[in-house]
C-alpha cells in the first residue's frame, strides 16, 4: 500500500472514531477536529516524502504550512510570530534546495545560465 493511501485510510479512520465518540458523548469532536485538523496536512506531507523516499522541498514546505496552521489552531503563539516565522523558514527552504541543486548539478557538469537555463 502506498504512503499516501495510508495516510487517506489513517485519516478517515480518525474522523469516524472521532463521530463515533462524538454520537456516544465522550468527546465533542467538532472542537477536537478543528484543533487538530491541520495534523493531517503534516501526515500528508511525510506520507509523500516517504513514498518518495527522499525529503522534497514541496513536502517540507506542505509539512511547515501544517505545522504553522497547528500552532494557529491551538494558540501556541501569536498570529503574526506564526506566519512571519513560516515565512522565513519557507525562504530558507528555497534557498537550501536550490544551492543543494547548485552544487549536484556542479558536480554532474551540468551549467545553467542565470536566465535562460540553457547549457552554456
């Protein structure tokens, strides 16, 4: 089974044991489902990686966008530390994934120009 089927069962399963104990009275699941909703867009991202078998600059950035909207949801800090620091880690992000690229593409030979990506 893939990563990402997995996950979709994993989150499904979790939905209808939180309706289940919602119908029986142990837990209101509306609040504990928009707490900890954005839980499935991290698990989303790392189900991707792992089928992928190597750390993407796409899936760290889905998993740093979960991670910020959880600590929204549950009010860790305020809004605006939240989305200026994901911000910043989403620049680093790129800048790291494109100097990694750089330097692969140094050693494979490759040169692209600056601007028109063609082989010089």
């Amino acid at each position: 089974m893939k990563p990402g089927t997995a996950w979709i069962a994993i989150v499904l399963l979790a939905l209808g044991v939180c309706g289940i104990l919602d119908a029986a009275g142990v837990v209101d699941s509306s609040q504990t489902i928009g707490q900890w909703w954005p839980l499935a867009v991290v698990g989303w991202a790392l189900a991707a990686m792992l089928g992928e078998r190597r750390v993407t600059l796409g899936g760290v950035i889905c998993a740093a966008i979960g991670f910020t909207l959880l600590a929204d949801a549950q009010a860790w800090v305020s809004d605006t530390l939240v989305w200026s620091s994901l911000a910043v880690f989403i620049g680093l992000a790129v800048l790291v994934d494109a100097a990694v690229n750089r330097g692969e593409r140094s050693r494979r030979g490759d040169s692209c120009s600056s601007i028109g990506g063609g082989a010089s």
